[in-house]
C-alpha cells in the first residue's frame, strides 16, 4: 500500500521536478514526464493548503481590542 503523500513531499518533489526541467538536457519524451510530475505535485501541493484554510481559524480583534476566534473565510456581516 502506497504511503499518503505530505504536503512538504509533494512540495520537495515540485521543486526537484523544477530544478532538473531547468537545467534542460533531457530528451523530450523525459522532460515531458518531468513536467506531468511537477504538475501532479503542484495539484496536490494546491490541495492541501486549501485543506488546511479551511480549518484555519484567524483572530479577529474586536473594537475593544480583545480578539475572538474565528473560522476562516467566515462572512463577518453574519448576525
């Protein structure tokens, strides 16, 4: 069974991926590969941090200066 990719593999993978289409010098068929690699990488790089600001939560300061947690992205005009 294949290990769940982490954020900070993908990423890893990403740069590697960039890195060597950067230096060139690879057959194009290779490169291609190269390039469907980094864009899977970068998808689910994108993924996971969607994921996470989802359950982020940002302080909020309130006008008398006390902060009050709040989940992220949630619409402040709600009563």
């Amino acid at each position: 069974m294949a290990e769940k990719m982490t954020f900070e593999k993908a990423l890893k993978n990403l740069e590697e991926a960039v890195a060597r289409l950067e230096k060139g010098h690879m057959p194009l068929d290779e490169a291609l590969d190269c390039f469907e690699a980094g864009v899977q990488s970068a998808n689910l790089c994108r993924k996971k941090l969607q994921a996470v600001e989802t359950r982020i939560e940002t302080l909020m300061k309130k006008v008398d200066g006390s902060l009050v947690a709040e989940p992220f992205g949630q619409d402040q005009n709600q009563d």
